[in-house]
C-alpha cells in the first residue's frame, strides 16, 4: 500500500526520463550556440582575411603603377 507521499515505479521513471530530456535539451541548446558563435567568428576572420588581401593587391597595382 502507498501513501499519499510515495511515488510509483512509473512515476520515478517518468520524472527521471524527463530529467534526462531536459539536460539533454540544455546542453543540445548551449553547443547550438556555441557553434554559431564559431561560425561567425571563422566568418569574421574569413572577411577580414579577404579585405587585406584586396587592400594588399591594390597596394601592389599602385606601387607597380608607380614603378612603370
């Protein structure tokens, strides 16, 4: 016989499934942002990359330029 203050097996098991789902939801939720914050970052880098570049072949057309 249970009292009013024990659970059953299946409500143990039920809370501890639901434990398990919402951790896993979490951590799900903080690699999500923790890949999109790389991917911005590795975007950044690319562009800032890119603008050097442009920024370098400009350099080297003007003091070709210059040459000539």
């Amino acid at each position: 016989m249970t009292g009013p203050d024990r659970l059953s097996r299946a409500e143990i098991n039920k809370d501890a499934v639901q434990s398990a789902l919402e951790a896993t939801a979490s951590t799900v939720g903080q690699v999500a942002g923790i890949v999109t914050t790389a991917v911005k970052d590795v975007v950044g880098a690319i562009g800032g990359l890119a603008t050097e570049v442009f920024e370098i072949r400009e350099s080297a057309k003007r003091a070709a330029d210059d040459h000539d």
